[in-house]
C-alpha cells in the first residue's frame, strides 16, 4: 500500500491546460521582430492592383487572397521552408500567422466568413505560374 501512494504523483491542477484562452495574436509577436519591421517597411496591398486584370468575379470559386498568398511566399523564402514545411511550422508559429493576418483559430478551424489559409498546392500553383510568367517576359 505504501509504494502505491509514493509512486502516484499528486494531481496538480495548473498542470491541466484552460478549455478557453483569449490570445492577441498581436502580443505574441514582440515589437523589434523582423516580421513586423517588413510589415511596417512594405505595402503589400498593391498585388490586389497588380493582379486584378487577372480575375474575374463572375465566373469560378472566390481566389485565394493574393497578399496572402505573396505574404506565404515572403515567409518561405525568407526562412528557407518548402511550401511543405511551411505548411507545417504555420499552425504554430504566432510571427507567421500575425503575418499572414491569420490567428490559430483560422488555422485549426477555417471558416469561410474568415480569413483562411490558402491550400498549399494553391501556393506552390501561384509560384509556379509567377516563375513561368517571369521566364516569358524577362
């Protein structure tokens, strides 16, 4: 009876994780760090005019969000990831995801009423299709 009790470590409840956590995914990211210096240095909304003639509203599925889709690309390059390992590194990586003006939520749990992470093979599609485009024009 007595090593029964010495062998059971006592149950301690700080250890238990809360069911529920407000996070502010702008906390997380500390003020020096370098993703927010290019976020501050850069004006990523100009893609949306660069590559509206590319669109059409009428016809297909809504398209990725195209800052969104560059913003991944700048973080792979960057920190030398595949689309793969980027793909999965970003579930828990606050700096990447804050960058991407996404939180863990939408992540985890995609909502399209959301901003949502673009499928990889979406990603790597748009690369390519960049690469391809430069090649043609350069």
């Amino acid at each position: 009876m007595e090593r029964e009790r010495i062998m059971k470590a006592p149950k301690n409840p700080s250890t238990q994780p809360r069911l529920f956590q407000v996070i502010d995914m702008e906390e997380l990211v500390p003020p020096h760090h370098i993703l927010r210096q290019i976020n501050k240095a850069v004006d990523f909304s100009v893609i949306h005019d660069w590559v509206a003639p590319l669109y059409t509203e009428k016809t297909g599925r809504p398209a990725a969000d195209p800052e969104r889709l560059l913003r991944l690309m700048l973080l792979s390059y960057l920190f030398d990831h595949s689309e793969r390992e980027l793909y999965e590194i970003l579930p828990m990586h606050a700096g990447y995801l804050w960058f991407c003006g996404l939180d863990f939520e939408s992540v985890l749990h995609p909502d399209p009423h959301h901003p949502t992470l673009p499928d990889r093979t979406t990603l790597v599609k748009t690369r390519n299709a960049g690469a391809n485009m430069e090649s043609l024009t350069g």
